[in-house]
C-alpha cells in the first residue's frame, strides 16, 4: 500500500514540482546571497542590486517552503510552487524586456551583452520554472494534495 502510493503517477509529478521549487529556491538564495556582496562591493550600483536582491528575496521565501510543503502534501505547498514559479517566469521576462528597450543593461564584457544575457536567462530561468508550474498546476499534483477535482482531468 505504502510502496503503490510512494509510485503513482500523482506522487511522481507532485515530487518532481516539489524537488524544481527547492532548486529554484536555493538557486535564488544563492542568487541573494550574490546581491548582498554586490550591495556592500559595489555600492554605486546599489539601487540596480537592491531590486534584484528583493526579487531573490521573495522568490526564496516562496519557492523554499512551497516545495517543503507540498512534500508535506499541503495545498499552501502547491500554491507557493505556483506563485513562486509563475513570479520566476514574470520576473526573466521583465529583465528581459527591460534590457532590450535599453532601460537595464547586461554587462558581461564584451560585444552581444544583451543576446549573452538573455540567451543565458532563458536556458538557466525558464525553462525549469516552466517546468515546475505545469507540474504544481496539474490535477495529479492537486490529487497529492488533497484537494477536489473536478472537469477534465
């Protein structure tokens, strides 16, 4: 009995969307830990560093205890995965779109900043932040949780 439910289809997409938001999560923790060096070694880019950090901020304080949650089998936990993960996808696109109309700029050293930046953007952020919303948003996920289903399934 134990072993079918540690095997079922809803126990693997709910553990897979769990696992994505703690990664994503320690990826923005580190990511904070980044923009406070930032903050105290380069304080003139202070304001630019504060934002980022705030966003990092607020992406691991959702992605962390959803992930743990919905381990847990909490409907809180597949919330905060579908927060944290639809703000993940937001925020790259905003940074995005903010460096392409020039109003950000992605320094990396050399020609193609903008094309480097964003092309790493997107295979870093995206597509596991994609990835971790379809799979909190499905109905075997909602299952684990415990939560009525109802319509298509």
């Amino acid at each position: 009995m134990i072993f079918s439910a540690l095997t079922s289809a809803t126990g693997r997409t709910a553990r897979a969307a769990a696992a994505l938001a703690v990664l994503g999560g320690l990826l923005y923790l580190a990511g904070l830990l980044l923009d406070v060096v930032a903050l105290v070694r380069f304080p003139g880019d202070a304001p630019r560093t504060a934002v980022h950090a705030a966003v990092d901020l607020l992406l691991t304080a959702v992605l962390l205890p959803g992930g743990v949650l919905l381990l847990r089998h909490d409907p809180l936990g597949r919330l905060g995965c579908i927060a944290g993960s639809a703000t993940a996808i937001v925020a790259t696109l905003t940074s995005l779109l903010l460096a392409a109309t020039g109003l950000a700029y992605v320094d990396l050293g050399g020609p193609g900043d903008l094309a480097a930046g964003g092309v790493l953007a997107l295979v870093l952020v995206l597509p596991p932040a994609v990835a971790t919303l379809a799979l909190s948003a499905a109905v075997p996920t909602a299952r684990w949780c415990g939560l009525p289903v109802t319509g298509r399934e």
